[in-house]
C-alpha cells in the first residue's frame, strides 16, 4: 500500500520494506552526512490510526548518534495542508533510536515528512516522501 | 430539392447529442489502485472496534444495558422531556432530521448520527471530546441540550431502584440519593452552580463519579450501534477478488459510474475514507455559519475545549494511562483549523438530512452542489477546490451514495427503548 515514489537529494534511499512481515521503513541520507533509519511501528502502515515511528540516527560509520534532538514537520504538498497530528519526540530508549509518537495520516495520496536534527547546537535535516 | 442535407444534419446532431449524453464505457477492470481503494471502502475491511482506555466499561454487557435504559430515558434533562433519543432517533441513524437540534432549547449545530461514531477518536462536529463517554455527558449539562445537570443525574441513579441496582453491579455504591441536591451542577445556571460550590468536596467528587459512570454507560450502549453491510459492500468484496468492473445487478451502472467519481475526479475519498468514509478528522469546507450565528472556529477551539475537559481521557475519571491517551496528547492546534469541522461518515448518509454542521444543505444534490462549487470561505480557508463536474456526474455520485445504505448491524431490541414491544 506504500511505495516510495520520490526521493530529495538529502534521502539516500526511501523503499517501502518489501519483505512481507517487516515493518515498514525508509533509510535517510541527512544533508550532514548521518543515516537516519525511519521504522513505522504500525504495519503495513494504514490510514487513521495513530502510530509511532522509531528513528534510528547513526553516522557515516553506523555508529549510534545519541542525544539529538529531532522535530517532524509534515503534510501533504498536493493538498498544501499539514500533518493531522502534532508528533513528537517523546523519548531515547535505546542510544541512537529515538521514539516518534503521534503519527497518524488521514488522505490517500503523497505525504512529505521534513526531520530537523539539532545535535551540539549543529543543524542538520532529512526529507521524506511516500504514498499512502 | 433534395432533403440529403437536413437528413445528415440530423444524424450529425443525434450523433453528437449521444457523444454528448450517452456515458462513455466502463473500463473491464478497475486499475489496482481503484481495485484497492474500493476494498478499503468495504466493511469488510472495518477492524473490531478497539477497547476504549478510558471507559473500564465499555465493552460490558451491563453497562450497555444500563446506558441503553439511560439512553431512551427523558428524566436526564431539566424539562423531563428530552432523552438522548430525542435527537438521536434510531429510525433515522439516530440523527433527528432537522437543520439545527432542538432540545430542551434550540441548539447550535445538526445533530449527527450515531451509527458508527465510536470508531471516531473525537467527538462533536468541532471534536470538543476526546472520547464517546466524555461525550455523552456533555448535552447533560449543557441548557439548550439536556440540561439536567450531574446533580440530578446522580440522584436518579441513587433513587431509581432499578437503576440503583444496575449501577451497584457495575461500579458499587453510590451516595445516599437524599445527599444529592438535583439541581446542583458546575456548568448549570447561577443557582446550580452556587449549590454546588456550596458541597462538601468529597460529595462532590462521589457525584462527579456517579455522573462519570453514567457517560461510560451511555457510550457502552452507543457502541452496539454498527453499520450494516450495503450493496457496495458485497460489490467491493468481489472487485477486491479479481479487480472485475461488473455490470451487473449488484451496482446500477450509475452507482458505478459514481464510485469511480467519488474514487477519482470528484476526490471525495480524500476525506470520506476507510469502511466507515471518514477519516474522522478536521476540514474547513467552506460553509456558511448558521443565521444568527458568528462563524464557528471548529476545531481550533474545539482542542482547546477538549484539553480543559474534566472527562478527557487524561482526567481523574478516565480508566487510561497517560500513555494510552495518544489522540489527546498529540492532538494538532494550529490556526488551519479555524473552521474546520468533522468529516462526517456516509454509511447511513441517505437518512439523515439535513447535512453539514449547519444543517444548510437539505439534500445531498445540495451538498454535491457545494462541493462543485468550493465558494471562499467566512473563515479560515477552504481545503476543497472547485470541482466543475456536469449535473450528470454529480447526480451520478448521489446515486453511489445510495449504495452504502443499509439497517444497522445492531440486534433490535438495541434500537428501542428498553422493554419495547417491537
């Protein structure tokens, strides 16, 4: 139900997993240079259900990137309206993996999600599009 | 003279007069991504309805019998004539027919139908509730509803034997019905509300209980009343199979011809989507307030009104964990949701007119009619755009809109008052 179909020049690659069982997921080139694993854990992912994402921030050598500070704009270019909900980052449970809560798509179509990555005071951001 | 000319231009026009009005065929197939938005939109695809966190009861056989007796009940409001089932007749989807509700005085926007609703995270049309027990406990207090206040709701229990004993069963004692001043009630007149700031605290908290309960119940009985599956239903069941368009006799070909509007040109699914066509979120459409009214914010108030509740799901009442209120704590408050108010599902949507909050649009040609049009909104923006669809498509949606109507998918003696001979 989710592809892929575009991809910025921050997002490395952006396939929707395509292994039955496997959650959905996307891999992010940060416009720093960092990965930043996004793992929906609602699966497949669905319209109208609130969820949460995990986002996994490694550096160039896939070490975990601790205490970075993510916020999560959104929303959907071809209706020029923003994300329904107000996610946020509610958590680090692991180092390097933070927890998203608060997702939740309510239209068919293309979603664009904007991460801003505050590290040490150094910005740095990803961007994510998919079909739902 | 020869009469060749006129016969050809007659042809020519009867030609361009069927070009012009016969509709264009249907393709064999839906493509896939038809085939699965129409699965999406069959009951078939409907989940069982999730536990809700913050009502310890609501999938309690006993609370739906107590909430269905307090449901047709006239005693909860301040002229004892006005039940829930005032408004929200089950003959009608539990809507009431009229533009504007009327209670014990006349309301400020339609009352919606119930058929379905508790699959929706918010509730009222600018989600001033975050749950369908905080809800139901709303019109109790609010004059121009029900009015009858937590004071008297509480004593009717406390006093009623057969409610006296349905609540001990479920929820155990309850105040001495003597201690329970009726018209004592924070959101009443002067006078209520100075009875009650004049209580104890602890009588307080018990009748704040009492009252708590009672929403949990109402809103045990309302989640018995699902929809029943329409003849889109079957349609979209076999297309999920094979992805086969089928003209044949389950769709009419323009019931057809309107769901590949409502899927495609005339977007209707971006809003009216999943089994119940709605995704239960906020939308400014553009309609005009209600005469007399000052345009409505919708849900930017409505979050607001929803965070300071009582009963929200994070308030002492609520059975949930902090955790659990997802909804609530990550709710959206922004400026675009000056007036925007709920998509309204469709599964019942040829009984209950009038439509929209305002109650404006007396038939669904009308509402199609605005949604053609998409006019500059009063306030805030309007998110649709004009669609530019011929008399013919439009009345080609309606027709699908027919095809999603069924009786509910509720036992009968649910939808009468309790002990009605039916």
């Amino acid at each position: 139900m989710l592809r892929c179909f575009h991809c910025t020049l921050m997002l490395l690659l952006a396939p929707l997993s395509a292994l039955a069982g496997e959650q959905p997921h996307f891999t992010l080139l940060t416009s720093g240079g960092k990965q930043l694993r996004v793992v929906s854990e609602l699966s497949p992912l669905a319209l109208n259900r609130i969820h949460s994402w995990r986002l996994y921030l490694t550096d160039a050598d896939g070490a975990p990137i601790r205490g970075a500070d993510i916020s999560i704009t959104g929303g959907m270019p071809d209706h020029d309206h923003g994300l329904p909900t107000r996610p946020r980052l509610t958590g680090e449970p692991e180092p390097g993996a933070y927890l998203l809560e608060g997702l939740r798509f309510h239209m068919p179509g293309r979603w664009r999600m904007h991460f801003s990555i505050a590290l040490d005071g150094d910005p740095d951001s990803a961007s994510l599009e998919f079909e739902l | 003279m020869s009469k060749t000319p006129a016969v050809v231009g007659a042809l020519a026009l009867a030609a361009l007069l069927i070009w012009l009005l016969a509709p264009a065929p249907l393709p064999e197939r839906w493509s896939d991504s038809e085939t699965a938005l129409i699965a999406s939109l069959s009951l078939s695809a409907l989940p069982t309805l999730a536990p809700d966190p913050g009502n310890a009861v609501a999938d309690d056989e006993r609370a739906a019998r107590l909430g269905h007796r307090l449901f047709f009940d006239a005693r909860i409001s301040s002229n004892g004539a006005v039940s829930c089932a005032h408004c929200h007749r089950p003959e009608i989807a539990f809507s009431d027919g009229l533009p504007i509700a009327v209670g014990t005085g006349v309301g400020q926007r339609n009352t919606p139908g119930l058929i379905g609703i508790a699959y929706s995270p918010w509730f009222y049309w600018d989600g001033r509730r975050d749950s369908q027990w905080a809800q139901a406990l709303a019109p109790l207090e609010t004059h121009f509803e029900q009015g009858a206040g937590r004071g008297a709701v509480a004593r009717l229990l406390a006093e009623d034997s057969a409610y006296q004993a349905m609540y001990r069963e479920l929820f155990g004692e309850l105040p001495p019905a003597e201690q329970i001043p009726r018209h004592a009630s924070p959101g009443g007149n002067e006078a209520a509300q100075s009875q009650w700031r004049s209580l104890d605290p602890a009588l307080q908290a018990s009748i704040d209980t009492v009252f708590a309960n009672a929403g949990k119940a109402l809103a045990a009985y309302q989640r018995k009343l699902m929809p029943g599956r329409g003849r889109f239903d079957d349609y979209a069941d076999r297309v999920a199979q094979d992805g086969a368009v089928r003209q044949d006799d389950l769709l009419s070909r323009d019931e057809l011809e309107g769901l590949r509007l409502f899927i495609g040109e005339a977007q209707c699914v971006n809003c009216h989507n999943g089994p119940l066509l709605s995704n239960h979120d906020f939308h400014n459409t553009g309609i005009l307030p209600v005469a007399g009214q000052m345009p409505s914010m919708g849900r930017f108030d409505g979050v607001e009104e929803a965070r300071r509740d009582a009963f929200n799901c994070l308030g002492e009442f609520s059975d949930a964990a902090p955790g659990q209120c997802l909804e609530l704590r990550f709710a959206r408050d922004d400026s675009e949701l000056a007036g925007a108010h709920k998509t309204p599902g469709l599964r019942n949507v040829v009984r209950t007119a009038p439509y929209m909050h305002t109650g404006a649009f007396a038939t669904l040609a009308e509402v199609l009619e605005h949604y053609n049009e998409a006019p500059v909104a009063m306030l805030g923006h309007n998110e649709a755009k004009p669609l530019g669809l011929s008399r013919r498509k439009l009345r080609r949606l309606e027709a699908f809109l027919h095809s999603l109507d069924a009786p509910p998918d509720t036992a009968p003696q649910w939808l009468a008052p309790p002990g009605a001979r039916r």
